[in-house]
C-alpha cells in the first residue's frame, strides 16, 4: 500500500546505525531502463566516496574486486557513475570491450555480487544495506541482478531491504516469484505495513 510509512521506516532505522547505506527506488516512468535503482544507490555511494566519508576503505574494496578492463567495463555500462572510483579508465583498454550478450550478463551479476560482497567488508563494523525501494515497479534486468544477490549465501556483511506495496504485486509478478525462490535458499524476514 502507499502512504504507509514503509520508506520512513527503513530511513529511521538508518539514521540510527553505523553502516554503509546505499538506497535506490524504482520508477513507473523509468521501468523500461534497467538498473535505474542500482544507479541511484551506486551514485550516492560514490558521493560518499568523493567527500570523503569511508572512502578510502571503500574505494579500495571497489578497486580491489574489479579485477580487470571487462569486468570494469561491464560495471560502468549498468552502473555508469562507478567510473568514477575505478583506478583505471575501461573504455581505454581493447580488452574491456563489451557485447551485451548472455555472457556479458552473467558477468556482470558475478562482479556485481563480488563488489556489493567486497563494499559490505571494506569497513570493519559497518555493514552495508542496500535498500531497494517500490519494487513493483522493478524491471526484468534489475530483478535477475537483485536475486542474484539477494540468494548468494555468501554476504556475511550485507542486509538487502526491499519495499513494495502488495496490493500492486500479484502471484503472477515477477517479484513474488523471484521471493519465492530466494525463500526457498534462505530466510526472508516479511514486514508488512498497514
């Protein structure tokens, strides 16, 4: 439902706790680009990193994973403000160049969960939550690259929150399919608001 306070909530807990927070939302009008949500998180992360709070940690922990041209190459073209952190430039290596196809896509959910996996122990005691707002509104792309993360077992320093209102997510969504498969891996914690 909307106007129920499931933002609010996830933004008081944050504000009262030593971590990494990366938040992004979906859009209606912006569901036919992918990783809108991601970008928006991955934005504010590297503004974090710019001025300087945590950065040092964090932007070695980015560097660190991304371990050559094409995996950097194939962060930049989903995510392109991660440019900015990378201690080299992939559009200038011939080796980073990037075709799009299947392959691409599996590469880039694998150095995905290693960055989101690396961010959340870069800072000793300071998890990372990644927090995903209006899921009903997510695209295809972002659904297969969120439950590649979400259903890793192995993110020992991360929280993924997501929120959606029910009423706009039937047994046919992809969402529902996507928590029932991740359910089936490991423990979701389900809150509803009314």
């Amino acid at each position: 439902m909307s106007g129920v306070g499931k933002t609010s909530l996830v933004e008081a807990a944050v504000n009262k706790s030593n971590m990494i927070f990366l938040g992004g939302k979906f859009d209606l009008q912006s569901r036919s680009t992918p990783y809108t949500a991601f970008v928006s998180a991955f934005s504010g992360l590297i503004a974090q990193i710019q001025a300087k709070k945590n950065g040092d940690a964090v932007r070695e922990a980015i560097n660190m994973t991304v371990g050559n041209a094409r995996d950097a190459a194939v962060l930049v073209r989903a995510i392109p403000s991660l440019i900015d952190v990378l201690d080299y430039d992939p559009t200038e290596d011939a080796e980073a160049n990037v075709e799009g196809g299947i392959g691409d896509v599996n590469r880039l959910h694998f150095v995905f969960r290693n960055l989101v996996r690396a961010i959340g122990g870069s800072i000793p005691g300071c998890p990372l939550v990644l927090f995903v707002d209006d899921l009903q509104w997510i695209d295809n792309a972002s659904l297969k690259l969120l439950e590649s993360v979400a259903s890793c077992r192995d993110m020992p320093f991360t929280m993924i929150i997501g929120t959606y209102r029910d009423n706009e997510v039937d047994k046919d969504h992809g969402l529902t399919k996507m928590l029932l498969d991740i359910n089936a891996k490991k423990e979701i914690v389900d809150i509803s608001l009314s």
